[in-house]
C-alpha cells in the first residue's frame, strides 16, 4: 500500500466536492421544544445532567442546534451558550459550547484568538486556512465581521507578513477555482512552473508556489501533483520541504496534504495532539467538532490505517470524564 501522502491512484478516485460522511447527523423526528425543555431540566436545579447534554449536542446537526439555540432563547429569555458555560467547566465545557456554536463562528473564534496578544498563533492559521472550502472560509469571513466590525483580511493583514502573509491573505479572499473540470495540459505547465520554481533553480521562486496552491481548484492541483512527480520523480511535498522552511513550508505542505487526502491530514494532527506525555485538549476539541459533521467517518477510518489503532480507544485510553464521553460520542462507533 503506497503511503498516504504517495497514494495518488486514491486521490485521484476521492470524489470533488467530498461527499458529507460525518458521525453527526440530523435528528430525524426533530422534536426542537422536547430537546428545549430537556436541555432547561439538564441545566436547571442541583448538579447538571452532563449525559442528557451530550445526548442531544452530539445527535443534532448543526442547523437543528441552532433552532434549539433560539427556541431556548425565545422560552428562557436566556442564552444557551451562556448556560452551558455556567454549568460546566474545563475541556467539557470547551467541547459542549463548540458543539451549540456554528462552525463558521467556531472558525471565526479561533482565528480571533489565533491572532489576539502578542504574537499570532500561525498553527491555527495554517490548519483553518489551508483545509477549509472557500465556501467554509466565507462563512468564517461573514462571522468574522460580525464579531470584530473587520473583515478577516482587514484584520490579518496586521498579523502576518512575507510570503506567509501573501499566500494567508490570498487563502482569506476565499478565491480558489471552483471549477471541477481538470485541464491537463494546464496540470502539465504547472508543474513545470513549479518544478522551474524550485528543485531546477537556485533559490527559491516562492511566489510560484503561493500563487498555484492558493489558486487552482482542488482537481486541477490532483492532477498537477502527478504531473509534478512524473517531471521531477519526487513528490511536490518533499520538493517544499527541501526548498522551504518555517510557517510557509508548514501552510504549504497543509495544503498538498488536503489535496490529497485532507481526512488523513486531521488524523495525522489529531495522533500529534495525543502523543507523549499529556494531550493538547485544545487541538483535539477543535478538530473533533469541527469535521464532526464534514469527515468523521473518514478520518477515523485513516487514522486506523495509519497507527493501526481506533481512534474512539486512542481517546478512551487519552482523557477521562465526561469529556471523554462527549468526544467518544462525536467520534461514534469504530
């Protein structure tokens, strides 16, 4: 079996767009004022009922939660994201709040952090910006403003810079080709630019590279990683881990990995959030809810091709409590 990151026979199968396979689904029978007032009984009185708020936070689509959002609110006159902070505490509350909040405004919440204070935290630019749909980062955008009265670019213009800033900002402007038609003889010049901009020359052409990953739509970048190892006999991934260094390397080689398998990339990171000694809960709540309803069902079938392991066990044996209960939930059956 060629390694995930070779496998292009694979990539070039995986349908575009990706087929919906998340572990979270919507309710069928969708009851909004049952889940209500078992939210307001969950939440209400002496201790809270964390099984019931797992229950329905992790069997609810995103839409449906929102509905119960405003149900909740137009019955208690209170906010439910706002309950469920006061009711629990620590990485429960982390991962319950996440569930109740849409995604775009989850995104748009991590990059306002990301970039809040001193020093800008690039990981989690690099992980939203070089994975997400443009449609899932106008999304984000849309939040974004609402938030902060600023666009993201606006905003991430004072944050990043060089050509890590140029090819963030141009992920931002959300102006990846949508087109789902693959050119070849396009595919065959681009890796040529590419194979000129790097492995031929002295020094590298970075701007060549920003310009074709951040731009060029996902089928038509499937066919120039081919056309790029037929030109140069090594993978484009490995040419921009030898020809760069630091974030750019880090957003760039992202965006080859979810080009090629984007399931395999989240369960690489989610593996990288639970090895050695503790867990980096905030990477592993982020990720978990944020492909709950995208690729779950894929991501834990990669991360068992690539450790051998179960994900939901990995978890299990990673973090306690009910914490552990609600992502075991999100992550369902093995």
């Amino acid at each position: 079996m060629a390694h995930v990151w070779d496998d292009f026979e694979s990539m070039l199968k995986a349908p575009y767009p990706p087929v919906e396979r998340g572990t979270i689904k919507p309710k069928a029978n969708f009851n909004v004022n049952e889940d209500v007032a078992a939210l307001r009984s969950a939440i209400q009185g002496f201790g809270t009922n964390e099984k019931t708020l797992i229950d329905i936070l992790t069997h609810r689509s995103s839409i449906q939660k929102q509905a119960i959002s405003r149900a909740y609110e137009e019955t208690t006159k209170k906010i439910l994201v706002n309950d469920l902070k006061s009711d629990t505490g620590g990485d429960f509350e982390d991962v319950i709040v996440r569930l109740a909040t849409q995604p775009a405004v989850n995104d748009s919440k991590d990059m306002i952090k990301a970039t809040k204070g001193a020093g800008t935290d690039k990981k989690i630019l690099i992980e939203i910006l070089g994975s997400r749909t443009n449609k899932q980062i106008k999304d984000l955008s849309a939040a974004h403003a609402d938030e902060t009265k600023k666009t993201l670019v606006q905003n991430l213009k004072h944050e990043v810079s060089g050509d890590f800033g140029k090819a963030i900002i141009m992920l931002a402007e959300a102006a990846r080709d949508e087109s789902t038609s693959v050119n070849a003889g396009k595919a065959k010049e681009d890796a040529q630019a590419l194979y000129n901009a790097g492995e031929k020359k002295f020094g590298t052409d970075e701007s060549k590279f920003i310009e074709i990953l951040c731009k060029r739509s996902i089928p038509q970048l499937r066919q120039t990683l081919v056309e790029y190892k037929n030109i140069s006999g090594k993978t484009l991934q490995k040419s921009i881990e030898k020809e760069m260094s630091g974030d750019l390397e880090d957003l760039l080689v992202t965006i080859v990995k979810c080009v090629i398998n984007t399931p395999a990339y989240f369960a690489e990171k989610l593996q990288k959030s639970m090895k050695g000694i503790g867990t980096d809960e905030t990477t592993l709540t982020r990720i978990m809810v944020s492909r709950a309803e995208v690729d779950m069902m894929d991501i834990k079938a990669e991360y068992k091709k690539l450790y051998q392991r179960s994900l939901g066990k990995d978890i299990s044996s990673d973090v306690g409590g009910d914490y552990s209960n609600c992502l075991k939930m999100i992550c369902g059956d093995d």
